[in-house]
RNA sequence: GCGCUCGUAGCUCAGUUGGAUAGAGCAACGGACUUCUAAUCCGUAGGUCGCAGGUUCGAAUCCUGCCGGGCGUACCA
C-alpha cells in the first residue's frame, strides 16, 4: 500500500463528511516535509480551502483531522502545524508493509505502468558521420539512454534512434576531403576543398583505404572517386561510432538514414503538402515555408534558389516520418547551438497538422573541457577534437555516464580531464557502488556463518532511526523515479543515489547486521537487502554497474 | 538589438514544480579502525538564494525591470 495513495483517499472521505465537494481546482497535495519533526507527509489542502470558504486555515485542518477515519497501525500521529498544514506520521506498520513490498517486487520495485505501452521515441547523439563521436555526445548519449530507461520503467513502449545524415552537402565534402588525401598519399596533387575535414582521422583513413585497396580509385573519375570513398568513408565512421556507443552500453533499436528520405522523395511530398496547404511562396529565387505563422520568428527556406533541398526540409519529413510510425511522443536531444532551430521544426510541424505538444525538444548544453586548468575548444572543422573513445579508455563507461547525468540537462557541465582521470578517490560513483558491494559482503558472511537468508523476518524489530531512515528513503524511489521521467530530469537519479548510499553508510556505522540475535539478525538482512534492491534498480536505470565486490 | 539559457556556501551542484528553520559533495579544521571492507562514519565552520520591485496566507521557485556569464540569431548541417 502506497502511503500516498491511502492518506489522498481519506483525505477524500474527511472532506465529504465536513461537507466539502472536490472540484477541478482543489486537488489534495501530500508532500514530504523539509523538517522531520513535521512529519512524514503533509498535506496544505486547508489552506487552499481557506479563501474559497473564507474561514481560518488552522480551524478547517482541525474540523477535517476530526473526521479523517485512519488505521493506527499504518498512520500513528496527525497534527495541524504551521499556517494550517496537516501533519502525518507513519507507524512501524506501515514500513513493515513497505519493505515486504520491495523484497516482493525485487526489480520491478520502482516501475509503474501508467505510461499504459504509449509509444514514445528518444533520439539522441545523431552526430553528423563525418567524424569520431565527441565528448558532447557522450553527455547525450548517457542522458538520452538514461531517459529512455526511465520512460520504459514507467510503462512506455520507448524506441531509442540514432538519425545518420548519410546525405547531402556535408558528405560530398567529406568524400572531397579523403579523396585529396588519398591522391596526394599517391604523389598526385589533388586540392584540399575550402570546407574540408581536417582532422587526422581524415589522412588515417585514407591511408587505410590505400592500405586495403590501393590505388583502385586513383583511377576513377574524380566525381566517381569522390562519391566511393564517400561512401566507404562514411560506413567505416558509423561502425567506429556505433562499436563506441557499444562500450557505452546504448543500444538503438534503430539507426534511421537520411538517404531513404531522399531516395523515396519524401521531402518533396512534404513540400507538396505544404504548398497545398498554402503555406509556401517564392522569393528571390528561393522557396520559402511561412513558418512565422506558426510561432517561429521569421520565414525560412525550403529549396535554395540553386534548387538544392535544405536541411531544414528534409529535417521536416523525417520528423513527419516519425509520426507516421506511430509514435504518440517524440523526444530530440539536440545540442545548445541547435535551440534557435527548435520553433522552426515545430512551426512546419504544426503546419502539417501534427498534435501541438507530441514533439519536444531537451537542449544538452555543452561540456567544457578543462585540461591543466584551461578550456580546450572543440570543433570537427578545426580538426581538435576530445573523442568519446578517449574518455572511455580514461575514466570507464560508469564514470562517465554518472558524472554525465548528474547534472540538469540544461547547465553547461565543466568536465576537468586532469580531475576525472584521478578518480580513484572521493569520487560519487564509488561511493554508491561501493555500499552495494558492503550489502553484498555482508550477506555473504552471514552466509559463511551459516546464517541463511531468512524467509520470513520480524520486520518490527526495526525501529532504530537509522533503520527507520533507511526505509523512508527507500520508499522515495518510485515516486522519485516517475518525476525524473515527468519532467524529464534524469539528473535527480544520481542524486538520490547519494542520499540513499550516505544513509545506508551510516546505518551501517551505527548498527551491526549479523549479530548473536537471530530475529534482529534476520529483520535486518531484510532491510539491507531491500537497500541493495534499490540501489541495483537506480544503478541498472543510469547504465552504470553494480559490483558485488570491490 | 532580438531569442534561449544560467546566476544558491571558497569550488562543483541539489532544492520534491509555490510551503514551515536553505541542502549535499569537494576543499578547510577536529575526531572514530581489536569491528559485517576506513572506497566509510561523526562533528565544527561556511549564505543578502545576482539586484530591485510585484503577485498572496507563504517566493530560491511565478511575473516585470535591471546587472552579469554562455549560446544562438545562414538560401551550413
């Protein structure tokens, strides 16, 4: 029985027999005080009652207390406090039912259905193929998996994609860029393009491509030329990123081609609707989309007036796509210089009809990366570059999904290299795996002491503070869980790890486990094993592992 | 200029979506290993929640205006 769920529905009862009818603007918020002497829940609603029935606060909470029906086992103490608050305390009851309710629901302890199997999609990273994954994808890639975790934990059916711009501009460029460097690896001297990848990943793959093929393409056409080892180029970049993702431990159920847009003409059947629908026009050449009459600032183009599609418009039927595979909630993670570009998908969005609301955008903002004290810039162009890889092989996929996390999406993150290659020590991670590797521990030398894992325990022998603090914070998990996924914040997942592994600790310091008193003994295995159920479940919701030693 | 975003302890950040007396971790200082792992725990100290108004029973949280930092403001992707 969840304490919430119970306290809102006498609640409910108390107020029909003082007479007062819910309506739509009086909803019953229970919240858990600030201070512990208030409680462990409390409810404000006498004072939202207040002013529509123009009496004191603190007279309703004590009329409404006087009616409340509540079973003394589960509830042992109400008070009206403060302006009017309502305060309620749990009896030892109630806990006992709480941890059996863990130990019961063992991984599912914290999952929900109420997303009742609503489709919902979660593309994240998409980063251009031009190029090896950076640290700023490795950040959207952790909150991007993390989120889509939380989604299905709360009954959604949740796709993750991956969008590969395999088209276009960009790889025409790239497919320049190795050509050049392969000619030139040849003797020939064929120019470097104005806008070309520099990076040295640009001369190592034409050297593996002269390696593998030798000099086969020097003897193309240069268009043929380029358009292979564009191709090849950009087949070898995707496997490189998808075996590091991989390491990640994020799997995509699905890896979505630009080129199949393009190849089915679907952005031109999109601009046909659109001109149907009357929201195109021509100017200066160009072909324009009115989506300031959706919300957007100003127009924007659709085909430039060389007839080249823009990104934009191909951006627009691939999101129309992902409507018509049926999805009832679209999720993008883009990066912070992608925001300007938000209300312009919308506005093209709402033009073709789609539901206002089914499609929004979560902006990653930056990682700054600090090395000896000062800030690299990162960028494909200029060729320097922090790769995801490299920070994998420095601080492992735990660490860095952890850190990558625990901070709102919307904050830039200072990500000090000196700092996260020494994190042996004093470092969050280990502190929270670390008590799930003291909880295993400890069950296996009750073990070696032949003291088995009980079936059944006096749960009521439990009623230390810090047992009882143990519970409580325990029993925050499905609820804290479900919020991360609301309001899309999966930063409050690491945070509550902390808390619970800080009050784990220190149930630990203050209370042996395993001792001569095999009812307490057994109480307590319970617990600690309803803690290491929680702590499994976060962690396996972060990605991150959960040691059974260390 | 306009738009988005951030501003909370020396540092890095939380703050349960408007609740009661502002919270952690680092860093500083002082303690605790004859113990189920000290990768831990206990304690001390640290604050004009950028500033000023407003909304109401009640504001770090919502609104307005300033100040300061970041990003964006392409017929690039």
């Amino acid at each position: 029985m969840n304490g919430t769920t119970y306290l809102i529905q006498k609640l409910s009862e108390g107020l029909q027999k003082i007479g007062v009818h819910e309506t739509a603007d009086l909803t019953i918020g229970l919240e858990r005080p600030k201070i512990e002497s208030h409680g462990d829940l409390a409810t404000n609603v006498a004072m939202l009652l207040a002013s529509r029935l123009r009496r004191n606060p603190r007279e309703i909470a004590t009329e409404l207390v006087n009616a409340l029906e509540l079973d003394p086992k589960l509830v042992s103490q109400v008070d009206v406090a403060g302006a009017g608050f309502i305060n309620f305390k749990f009896g030892i009851g109630y806990y006992q039912d709480a941890l059996q309710n863990i130990l019961q629901r063992k991984d599912q302890f914290g999952s929900d259905t109420w997303g009742n199997g609503e489709r919902v999609q979660f593309e994240f990273v998409s980063a251009n193929p031009t190029g090896p994954l950076n640290i700023v994808s490795a950040r959207a890639a952790a909150v991007g998996d993390v989120l889509a975790n939380l989604f299905a934990a709360t009954g959604f059916s949740v796709e993750r994609e991956y969008y590969v711009n395999d088209a276009g501009r960009q790889i025409r460029l790239l497919g320049k860029s190795v050509s050049s460097r392969y000619m030139v690896l040849l003797g020939h001297d064929e120019p470097f393009p104005d806008e070309g990848y520099h990076g040295a990943y640009i001369h190592d793959l034409a050297q593996q491509f002269l390696d593998e093929h030798g000099d086969r393409f020097a003897k193309l056409t240069q268009d043929e030329r380029c358009n292979e080892l564009a191709k090849l180029t950009l087949e070898t970049i995707l496997a490189s990123q998808k075996a590091v993702l991989d390491d990640y431990g994020l799997h995509y159920d699905n890896w979505f081609r630009e080129s199949t847009l393009r190849d089915a003409n679907s952005h031109f059947t999109i601009l046909d609707t659109l001109t149907q629908k009357g929201h195109v026009y021509d100017e200066d050449g160009a072909r324009w989309f009115r989506s300031s009459k959706f919300g957007d600032e100003k127009d924007r183009v659709l085909v430039t007036k060389e007839g080249e599609p823009t990104y934009f418009l191909v951006d627009i039927a691939y999101h129309a796509d992902k409507y018509e595979r049926g999805f009832a909630q679209l999720y993008d993670l883009w990066g912070p210089d992608h925001h300007g570009y938000i209300q312009r998908v919308k506005a093209a969005l709402l033009a073709l009809g789609y539901r206002d609301g089914a499609f929004e955008v979560n902006i990653i903002q930056q990682v700054n990366l600090l090395q000896d004290g000062e800030m690299v810039k990162m960028s494909k162009r200029a060729g320097k570059i922090i790769e995801m890889k490299e920070l994998l092989e420095e601080v492992g996929k735990d660490v860095a999904r952890f850190f990558f996390v625990a901070r709102r999406t919307q904050s830039p993150l200072d990500f000090d290299l000196d700092l996260a290659k020494n994190t042996s020590e004093e470092n969050p991670v280990y502190y929270v795996q670390y008590a799930h590797a003291r909880i295993c521990n400890i069950i296996k030398h009750a073990e070696e002491r032949g003291v088995a894992f009980p079936e059944s325990a006096r749960l009521e022998l439990l009623d230390k503070k810090e047992e009882i603090d143990l519970i409580k914070k325990l029993l925050e998990f499905p609820d804290l869980v479900s919020k991360a996924a609301r309001y899309l914040e999966p930063h409050r997942v690491p945070n509550y790890l902390q808390e619970l592994a800080a009050v784990f600790h220190r149930f630990y310091h203050h209370h042996k486990v395993v001792t001569d008193n095999l009812d307490l003994t057994g109480a307590r295995m319970h617990l600690i094993h309803g803690t290491r159920i929680v702590l499994a479940n976060a962690l396996r919701l972060l990605g991150v592992s959960a040691p059974e030693r260390m």
